[in-house]
C-alpha cells in the first residue's frame, strides 16, 4: 500500500483525504484536522485494529497517558482497516528512553484488561511480511529468515521469565512516545499484548547494539525502569527473535523502496555472519 491508495481508502471510508501524511510504515497515517487516521496495509489487520481502539480506552480508564481513539470500533473500507484518533498538541520535545520506561513501569502494574490480549506474536508477522516482498528479496534469504523464526519461536516458548508476566507495550520504543505539554504519553497500541514483561524491555538493549543508542542514555532507561534485562538468561533469545522480526519487516518495503531493499540486504547478511554489532539503520 503505498499514500496514493491509502487515500483513496480515506475517501471511500467517507473521511478526509487530503491531510498530511504523517507516517507510512505498517500504516499510512494522516493528519485530518484535530484527527489521526490510520489505514492499515490489509483486511488481515483488521482484529488487532479493533483491540488497539480497546487498548486505548482501557488505558484511558486506568489513567495510563496514551493516545485516544476518536471512534469506539474500527471499521473496514475497500479491504483494510480504518481507525480515528484524537490528534495529540505538537511535541515540547522528543522523547528520552527514560520516559519511555517510566510508562512501561505504569503499563507493567497493571492487571490484565477485561477483554482479552493475546500473546505477543513477535515473530507472527515474518511470513506476511515476506510473502509482501515477493521476488524483491533473495529466496535464499527468506528461506533463512524462516528457518530463523521457527528456531527462536521454539527457544522463546521454553523461557523461564525474571519479571510477572503481564500486558505489555509489545513495540517499546522511545519514537512510541509523544512528550506534549502536559507530559510523555504512549501512542501506537497496535501490538499491546499480554505476554513476558521482557520483551518491552529487550528492545532497548537491541537499540544499544544494533541502532546506535548511547551506553548513557540506555542506562537512563535502566535506571528509570528499576531492572537491566540484559542481566536475564533469556535475554538473548528475545533478542534474536526481535532481530529476525525486524529483519523480515524491512522486506516488505524492499519492492518500491531501494532504500529498504538495501537495509534488509545489510540486516540479513548481518544475522547470517553472526556479528551482532553491524549497525542497522532505523526505517
């Protein structure tokens, strides 16, 4: 889905359709006035649509900052997915990894919502994301990035956690909080799960190796969440699922953007060398 299609999804959804776009990942995301809209690549991400608007309003209730939805269900136009939001004020400033793990302290206090989270598919995506990129990335690549998966699905299920398993972020990552005036809140909801607290927490130690975090600022996200997750023996399992992951998600952008086939060309042939300090870049 690239923004030309995403607009005409707008139009046909009967929203308005010529609002900045703000973002074009997993969404294509559109400023409409005081409103975000979010359309999502495919029917298939319908379900987890719907729970994101119900993540927000649990959030809501529980008195977690986070963004708001502006409808109370997602609805479906031309075969992918729709959601409104609240837009937030303009950012005082960006985020810090400390203010991210000072909300993950409040999202990981909290009971289990009434509705049910699912687990956190980490690796659920790989297959989808791969069959998008089609002929744009090698076979034997992909072949890899499967057998991959499947490896460290099986490792992840036999972790013993340190921390009470529980909802979680599921995307835990300072660029997945807007500091407005009146303070740092969560946005993007789509992967909140109910799973091991250490995957929200995995993902800023592969931000210290792979994207190029600072040893200071990574220790500020320690300090301020109370608990380093490299100190856990399944830290590297997580870790190298979340890499693989984020590895089969560039794919999916490698057939309109050589940018992208470029950064899963770098990132495959990272994993494949088994060196785990090549840096990846953000994308």
């Amino acid at each position: 889905m690239d923004e030309t299609r995403a607009r005409e999804v707008l139009r046909a959804a009967g929203l308005p359709a010529d609002g900045a776009l703000l973002a074009l990942g997993e969404n294509a995301v559109f400023a409409a006035g005081d409103l975000v809209v979010k359309v999502g690549r495919d029917a298939e991400l319908l379900a987890r649509a719907e729970r994101e608007v119900s993540v927000a309003g649990w959030l809501a209730e529980a008195g977690v900052p986070a963004v708001r939805a502006a409808e109370p269900s997602a609805r479906l136009a031309e075969g992918h997915p729709v959601t409104v939001w609240h837009r937030l004020p303009d950012a005082v400033r960006l985020a810090e990894p400390a203010d991210l793990a000072v909300l993950l302290r409040r999202v990981h206090a909290l009971p289990a919502p009434d509705f049910v989270l699912p687990g956190r598919e980490l690796l659920g995506g790989v297959e989808r994301w791969l069959r998008l990129a089609g002929d744009a990335v090698d076979a034997a690549d992909a072949a890899y990035l499967r057998a991959r998966r499947d490896g460290f699905a099986e490792a992840a299920a036999a972790l013993t956690p340190q921390l009470p398993p529980g909802p979680i972020h599921g995307d835990a990552l300072p660029r997945n909080v807007h500091v407005g005036p009146d303070g740092p809140v969560l946005v993007d909801l789509e992967t909140f799960s109910s799973d091991l607290r250490e995957h929200d927490l995995v993902v800023m130690a592969l931000s210290r190796d792979r994207y190029g975090l600072g040893p200071q600022a990574y220790d500020d996200f320690t300090v301020a969440y109370g608990w380093d997750v490299r100190d856990w023996s399944g830290c590297e399992v997580l870790r190298g699922a979340r890499e693989t992951a984020s590895c089969a998600w560039v794919a999916q952008h490698a057939p309109t953007n050589p940018k992208a086939r470029a950064e899963f060309d770098r990132r495959v042939r990272s994993l494949r060398e088994q060196d785990p300090e090549v840096r990846w870049h953000p994308f």
